[in-house]
C-alpha cells in the first residue's frame, strides 16, 4: 500500500518523448512519518497514522499532543508487517508511471446560482421581452408540501469540499526536493494539504 501526504505547488507543463505538451502538477510530498499502528486488539481496526511537517516551535505544542508534535496527522485504513512506529515515509515509495488518486479540499467559490453551480440551462429564452431572468432558476415547489423539499438544487455556497481524483499518471520523481509531478489537475489552492494513494 503506497500513501504520503503532501501539498500542492502549483501547476507547470512538460514535454514527453514526442514533443506533446502534457500539464501537470507539482506536489511536495513529505517526509512523513509513522506515528501509530491501530490494531484490532485494541483499536478495533487496522491503520497507520502518519505526521506531516513537524511543529518546532514549543510554545505551540499542547500536552494532549505529547509524541505526535506534527501539523498535519491522517490515517490510512490497512498496515503492513514491515512498517513500524517511526518509520519514515517518502517519495520513493512511488514510481514513475504509478496510476495514483489524489484528494484534497477544493477551491472555495462562494456563493453561486443554479446555472454554475448544479449545470442549469436557466429558466426562460433569451428574447420574446424577457428581462433579467436568462440565469433565474425557476419553479422550487408545488402547492404541497407547502416548502421547499430538502435536498432541492438551489444557489448556494460551492467549493470547499473533499474531492478525490482518480487515475492521476506519476510522470517524474525528485527525490532531493521531494517532488511528485503528476499529469493533470488536483482539488484545490496552492499550498492545500493532499493525500496521494496508489
């Protein structure tokens, strides 16, 4: 099982062996570390719990945080025999052409209409006198239940949600910086904490 937290650089492009351009995104991948290994005996289940960007400053460390002084903390479900307590996980893990989901908190895009934020075609055409209404999104409801059922598509907050790309291409790996550079788009800003599974 292959898994690293990391966070998002940014996006670049690169040029593959027949001149194609490919876009990709930079991301720095740990070094993380192994903090504990849950066990069924006494946790009910199996995962690993892996630490990101240690806290240096002791003024921010609480007691409750007292072996596991990370930023970032997650979880994976599943362990292996050969990880322990300690160990430390990398971008070596991974290989060049490994197909990898990526998820992440998407890019916040405050508050939106029907038509942007659920697909809409909007509600009326765009002549015969109609006046301000091209992106309104029409009837809500019926004379009963008397309200708006729940669940309705309706304009709303978007964005700032946990998205996962999947079948995301590995097209190179800078171990001394580490670095995954990977084909395609991923959830959210620069900067935004990624969990990278293969």
């Amino acid at each position: 099982m292959k898994f690293i937290l990391g966070k998002k650089l940014g996006m670049s492009q690169m040029y593959d062996q027949n001149g194609k351009v490919t876009p990709v995104t930079l991301i720095v991948a740990g070094p993380c570390y192994i903090l504990q290994k849950k066990n069924k005996e006494n946790d009910g289940y199996e995962a690993l719990q892996i630490g990101l960007e240690k806290i240096e400053k002791k003024s921010k460390i609480g007691k409750s945080m007292k072996g596991k002084e990370y930023k970032f903390i997650k979880e994976y479900r599943g362990t292996e025999e050969t990880q322990n307590v300690g160990d430390e996980i990398n971008v070596s893990n991974f290989a060049e052409g490994d197909i990898v989901k990526v998820s992440g908190i998407s890019k916040g895009k405050g508050f939106q209409g029907g038509v942007k934020r659920h697909g809409f075609k909007g509600k009326l055409s765009a002549t015969h006198g109609n006046k301000h209404e091209h992106r309104t999104l029409g009837s809500v409801g019926r004379r009963f239940p008397q309200h708006v059922v729940k669940g309705k598509k309706m304009p709303g907050h978007m964005g700032v949600d946990r998205t996962t790309v999947k079948n995301l291409k590995i097209m190179k790996i800078d171990l001394e910086n580490n670095l995954l550079v990977i084909k395609g788009a991923v959830p959210g800003t620069t900067r935004t904490l990624l969990e990278i599974r293969a």
